[in-house]
C-alpha cells in the first residue's frame, strides 16, 4: 500500500433542513477516522464537509418558519458547526453551496456540458418527491409512492433544461469495469451496474417554479436542480475549473487544518478522491456525478463508499418512532471515544445495522473498561510501585514458557501496522479495531500468566519481573499510537498518562521498542469507567 498518494475524502453537504443525526454522524465519523488516520501515516489529505442549502425544501422550510432562505441556512449550519466541534471532527474545508465560487463553479460547468451538445429543452412531465429532491417514474414507486418517504410525489409540468444522461451508459458500464473498485463495497457496485444495464433516460436539471438556487447562466428564469448544483461542491472546493489557489478567503474560518495550497489544488487533489455515501444516495454519487464529470471532460472521483443505515433496536429510525439517537446525548453520556467506537464497531459498513443499547454497554465494558482501560491502567500502577514509573531495559524472561509469550507479543505489535494500513484501506474500520483490541487481549493475558505482582515479591525473580515491566510499557506505547485515528480522546489521555505526545508517523511508532528505556511516565488515571446496565433503567438481576 502507497501510503505517499494524496487523498480526498469527503462527506456528503448535509442538507440544512433538519437536525443531524446518527446517520450523518456516522458517515462523518467515518470519514474522520480515516483523515486521521492517513495523516498519522503522513499521506497528504485533503477532509471536506460541508451544507448543502438550496432547493424546493429550503425555500418551503424557511417560508414555514417566516425567514428567508439564506438566513434560514445560515442558522442551521451553525449547528453543523457545533456539532462537528463537539465530536472533534477534524475537517479541513467546510463547504456552503451559498458560497459565491461555489455558484460560479456550477454555472461554468453547466456552461461546459451546454457546449458539449450534453443539454436540450423539453418539456418535464414527472413525478417528484420534494423530500428526496429527485424524480421518479411510475415503476419506481411503491403503492403510487416514494419508495423512501412514503409520501405521493408532485406531478411535475414545465418546460426545463435535460442533460443527455442517456448517452453515458456506456461510458459509465466501460469506466466500472476498468476500475472494479470505483463502487466499494460489491454489493453496491453490482447494484449500479444492475440499473445501468437497464438504460438510462435524460433528466431535467432546472427548475422554473422556485427560484432558491443556482441560476442558469443563459436563462435566469431557471435555477439548477439541487442535487445538480450539490455534487459539484466536490470540485468548486478545489478552485476548479480555473483558480490558481484553493477560495481560501471565502472558507476561512471554516478550515482546521490548514489544509493544503498547492498552487494547483484541483490537479494536486482530483481524481485522488473517496466519497463517503449513504446508500440512499450512492445513484446521486455515482450515475449522476460522474456523467457530469464525464460530459465536462474530467475523470470520475477514484472511489465512492457507500454505507447502509442504522436501525433502532429492531425498528425503522423514525421521528415518528420517537427513537432517533442524537449523537449529542450519547457523546455527552458516555463520551466522544464511547459513541465513536460504536459506530466504528457495530455500525452499517457492509450493511444495514441495529443500533441496541445492549450491545453497546456490553462492547463499552469489554472492550473499553475492561480491556483498554485495565490493561493501561494496572501496568502504569505496577510499573510506578516496582519501578518509579520509570521504563526498564528490555531483557528476555528466565522462563521459557513467558519468554515465548512475549515473543508472541512483540510478533503481534510488529504485525499490527501493516494490518491497519490493509483494514483502513478496504474501509474495514471495524476490524482495524479488532486488530488493535486483539493485542489488548493478549496483553491481559500476558499479564495475568506472568503475574509481575508475583514476580515483585521474588526476588529471585527481578529479571522476569523487569522483562514483564519492559513488555507492557512497549505495549502501552503502541496501544496509544495505534488508537490515534480511533478513539482520539482515549490516544491523547494514554499518551498524557506515558510522558509522551500522540504524534509521529505511525509506522515509526507502532513496533516494538520505540519507548526507551530510562523514560519516566506520569501519573496512571482510569481511561474509561464502566457502565453499570441497572442505571440504564432496567432492573438489576443482582439480588
Ligand atoms: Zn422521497
């Protein structure tokens, strides 16, 4: 694996109509762990989010509520901003589809595919659903309805602006076919290729009977459709078509990282770019982005992820249901790391999910409490009574049997960055945990059969007992790199807890040895209480 490439990862511009959710939290999360964790590998990464803000659902929504459209925006996406703040999100560029280059950008691209022969006039007879912001046909409806919100479409008559998607089918099936991992995971990808080969029909991307959106630049009376206007975000955040430099006065403010401002960002970033997608919208992602793309004269994005949806105990995740989950209340509950590793664990990579208290509490307390938190914990405490907190030299055990159980470990530690690196890569967050949670189980192991609090009170035994010490504090270093990019509280209060900073490139710091021996830590704290299941409100099984 190249870890030298750059890459772009971006989250879908969460539209400003509602409050965000675990869903959004989720993709966002996703995307997150993974800028942090190239960066940590030193991979150059560009991490974009953003607010989507135009659109028929706006307007009605800020008429409701007897505001405008921009200051209706300009409200919500306030909360994006705390929100993200909240849970850490380390973004580079925050996107508004209000931004001035943004609008110039879409308009220059609709430009492009007008000169290109891509769009005609014709009259629009559809069946749209407000709520999805897309057109159906007849056959996609379920019961004359919206297959998502259940709700019966608006029957459509105008006349609009088609673009000529019919004419990427092939190019699209060609593009897949050359780049099978282009849709990740297969199920997804097969998914779209399934519909491809169905055929593809034109679609309208004006509109006439609103006017919150980008307009047409030829014909005013005309704003673009909203998702048409929405996906160009991807590249209008690079300077595209023309800009010398990233808008940096336009988003400042709006970036954490100073991110990068290569003379070229569009040449420097694209196509280097994975978008994080909700399955819902993966068609928008794929069908119709990239045959803008195409038709505009430049390449497909390298990756687009898509992801399944939470459920909530067994149901449908409903406002209706009254069983949304709010990130905020779980992160304030039980922690940024807590909700984190959820999500990381038992969210909808591969598939849809079950979001159950149960199982968060039971992973919580097992992998977290016990496991992490024990292990760091106990070794810091015997390392400060046998050693004054101070690391000792490495030496082998006496014993033969604990001398083949380090070696084990110190195997273990030095396989486990290229496992990261392979799991990260094939967006498999959760067995990247799994790998780092392995070496916690070991470890525990490790500590219980060599029992250094047994070990202390020989002293015949001082040399197994320094080589138990040595173990442990190696393991705790690495522990504290490896869960950088995944539980970045828990990274920074283990590194607090060594005497160390949770910085360096990963490949240097996840091996065996890299905490030299004569390095005095600090004081030892719990990382992570556990959670007690009665004050969940359920009755307490203990008599
Ligand atoms: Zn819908």
């Amino acid at each position: 694996m190249n870890v030298e490439t750059p890459i772009y990862i971006t989250t879908p511009l969460y539209y400003v109509n509602d409050e965000l959710h675990i869903g959004h939290a989720t993709t966002t999360i996703y995307a997150d762990t993974l800028a942090r964790f190239w960066r940590a590998c030193g991979r150059p990464v560009l991490f974009l989010t953003g607010s989507d803000e135009h659109g028929q659902k706006i307007h009605k929504a800020a008429t409701a509520a007897g505001t405008s459209p921009k200051a209706f925006a300009d409200t919500i996406v306030q909360k994006f901003f705390e929100l993200w703040d909240a849970l850490d999100i380390q973004y580079d560029v925050f996107i508004r589809t209000t931004d001035d280059f943004h609008k110039q950008a879409v308009a220059q691209l609709f430009t492009r595919l007008r000169d290109g022969g891509f769009i005609r006039k014709d009259n629009y007879n559809a069946l749209y659903c407000v709520e999805c912001e897309t057109n159906y046909t007849e056959k996609d409806l379920v019961d004359g309805k919206c297959p998502i919100h259940k709700t019966t479409p608006q029957q459509v008559s105008e006349e609009n602006y088609f673009f000529t998607l019919s004419k990427f089918t092939q190019p699209l099936l060609d593009h897949i076919a050359a780049n099978p991992q282009c849709i990740v995971p297969e199920p997804r990808r097969n998914e779209i290729v399934g519909k491809l080969k169905e055929g593809l029909n034109d679609i309208s991307v004006t509109r006439t009977t609103f006017d919150w959106g980008v307009p047409l630049p030829w014909d005013k009376q005309h704003v673009v459709w909203v998702w048409w206007d929405a996906l160009v975000n991807y590249i209008s955040a690079l300077g595209w078509p023309n800009a010398e430099s990233l808008p940096t006065d336009a988003i400042a403010g709006r970036s954490r990282h100073g991110h990068e401002t290569s003379a070229a960002p569009f040449a420097h970033w694209w196509p280097s770019a994975v978008h994080l997608v909700g399955k819902d919208i993966l068609w928008h992602h794929t069908v119709v982005w990239w045959s803008q793309l195409l038709g505009a004269g430049e390449k497909p994005p390298r990756q687009v992820f898509a992801h399944g949806w939470w459920q909530v105990e067994g149901d449908k995740m409903s406002k209706t249901l009254g069983n949304v989950i709010k990130p905020l209340d779980v992160a304030g509950k039980y922690g940024r790391d807590a909700l984190r590793y959820h999500i990381l664990r038992e969210g909808p990579a591969k598939g849809d999910a079950d979001w159950r208290q149960s199982a968060f509490v039971a992973r919580y307390n097992s992998d977290l409490a016990n496991g992490l938190g024990n292990l760091l914990n106990r070794s810091l405490n015997m390392l400060g009574k046998y050693f004054g907190g101070v690391v000792p030299a490495e030496c082998a055990f006496d014993q033969p049997a604990l001398e083949t159980s380090r070696l084990s470990l110190i195997a273990r530690v030095n396989a486990l960055y290229p496992r990261l690196v392979a799991a990260v890569t094939a967006f498999d967050l959760d067995a990247a945990c799994e790998a780092v949670i392995e070496l916690v189980r070991e470890t525990n192991a490790f500590v219980n059969n060599a029992a250094p609090f047994k070990l202390a009170k020989d002293p015949a035994r001082a040399k197994d007992l320094q080589a138990s010490m040595h173990a442990l504090c190696q393991v705790d270093f690495v522990l504290c790199h490896a869960l950088r990019a995944f539980l970045p509280d828990a990274a920074v209060r283990i590194a607090n807890q060594l005497g160390i900073k949770a910085e360096g490139k990963l490949a240097d710091c996840i091996a065996w040895n890299k905490l030299a021996a004569g390095h005095t830590t600090s004081r030892p704290e719990p990382l992570f209480a556990r959670i007690e299941e009665a004050a969940e409100g359920k009755p307490s099984t203990k008599p």
